[in-house]
C-alpha cells in the first residue's frame, strides 16, 4: 500500500488518479475530505500532527511525503514503525538554490535521508497550478497581474511531478537520488497569460506589478521570510533557478509538459 499525504492537492489528486489507475492499493491523506475517485481509500489527518497519520500509515509499503508541519522526524518515526520501507518527498528547488530562506524543506529533506528508509527528494520548481491565481481575475475581467512580467522561469506541470513520483514509488532504482523537475523552457508571466488566453479563446491582459504590490499581496499567506526568498526568485533568478532539467524526462522517458499544454488542459478554471 502507498499513502500519500496531500492527497487533495494539485499534484496529490493527479498522483493518486495516476497509482489507482495501475491497480495499486493507495491511501490519500488531507486534512479534508474529498477530491479523491470513488473507492480510494481517504483518511483525514495532519502532518503538523504525526500521531494522527497512525492509522493511514499502517500495513503500508511507501509514503509520499509533502514538506507540512514542524517534525519531519517524528512524521517518519511513525512511518517506520507502521513498515514502510520507502519514502518520496516532494521538496522546493529553493531547497537547493536558497537553503538559507528555505530552511523549513531543507529540515525535511535532512530528516529524509537520516531516516533508514529507502528515500528519493523531488525538488519541484515553481508549479504550472501556480497560476489558478488568476482564474478569479481572468474569469471576471480577462486580466492577470503579476511582477516581473519579462522573467522566464521553467515552471512544472503538476501532473509531470505526479507521474515522476508515480515512477519513483513503483519502480527501483532511484534510492537516494534528488531530482529537480522543471518544465521544458522558461517562461514569462506575461506569456503564461498569453498562453491562457489562448487556451480560453478571449485575449487576457498582463498587468505587471511593483515588487511592492507583489510583496503586500503575498504577506497575507506566506511569511515574510518565504515571501522575500520567493521574490527574488520571480525577478532575480540564479542561473540553476532559470536551467532546464533533464530530470524529468529522464524518469519518464519523455519530454515535460508545457505550460501551453496546462493552460489547454485546465481552460475551463478561467472561463
């Protein structure tokens, strides 16, 4: 059995459709119900919690494991006296390009590998899913604002990361490997709106904004720290944060996915 943790999320949900279609035995985890097919096995618990995940972890084989509460170790002590043998955690690129900002994934991805168990650390670029931010905004004016307009960055599809964890939880050989996923090309803002509104038929307009617009926006859901290291990312990326990764497709055997390609598949969030 494979538990996985964020079970509702974007790139949960896609995992789960992704080992349940496989024929594996899967449990999804969320701190709320609902969002997964019909006849997956849902539990709710809480990774800032791990006592609660006792009953999710039992009999299982592997975890997938998201970055989420304050003990990564004490998350993986129960994983391991429930008899899981392999853990995937899904952690940040700014793990590696910024580990002074993104202390909270560095602290699980050292937990990880201390941990005895079979382990493999996804470190996810910017998700693709990043830009349902602007599905209100485009819905309601055809308009999407964000800073750095001009900025590329090699965003990840979502259902990339699902299908690379996919592969890492079923198949062998990648214990003790960190993979950075990104998508194929960088990618500005202001052509993800374009992309978007491609995708739906309607132009969409790009607003960009200050640094400080941003920055104020951004406050009301990440801290400070996060929201500076995130920032600088968005408009001073390092040369690793802009690279393209040849991690995905070698997992896959395949190219990743575009960001056109996300916009088409998901127009109907921004009609």
């Amino acid at each position: 059995m494979i538990v996985i943790t964020g079970a509702t999320g974007n790139v949960g949900q896609e995992l789960v459709r992704i080992l349940t279609a496989a024929g594996e035995e899967v449990t999804g985890v969320s701190r709320r119900p609902g969002g997964l097919p019909d006849g997956v096995r849902h539990l709710q618990a809480d990774l800032a919690d791990p006592a609660s995940l006792r009953t999710a972890l039992h009999g299982a084989d592997a975890l997938f494991l998201l970055v989420a509460g304050e003990a990564p170790e004490e998350i993986l002590d129960e994983a391991r006296a429930a008899g899981v043998r392999r853990v995937v955690l899904l952690s940040s690129q700014g793990a590696g390009t910024r580990p002074e900002v993104y202390r909270h994934p560095v602290a699980f991805e050292e937990a990880v590998r201390r941990s005895g168990l079979d382990w493999t650390v996804l470190r996810s670029g910017g998700l693709d899913s990043n830009a349902y931010a602007w599905a209100e905004s485009i819905r309601a004016d055809r308009t999407a604002a964000a800073p750095f307009g001009d900025v590329g960055l090699p965003t990840v599809d979502p259902a990339d990361v699902a299908e690379v964890a996919a592969a890492v939880l079923r198949g062998d050989g990648h214990a003790g490997r960190t993979y950075e996923l990104t998508g194929p090309a960088p990618v500005t803002p202001r052509e993800r709106a374009g992309a978007i509104g491609g995708a739906v038929g309607e132009a969409v307009r790009f607003v960009e904004q200050t640094r400080a617009e941003a920055r104020a926006q951004m406050l009301a859901f990440m801290p400070e720290p996060v929201v500076e290291g995130t920032l600088a990312i968005l408009g001073e990326p390092l040369p690793a944060e802009q690279a393209v990764s040849p991690d995905v497709e070698r997992v896959l055997g395949r190219a990743p996915r575009t960001f056109a390609d996300w916009a088409a598949r998901t127009a109907p969030a921004f009609r």
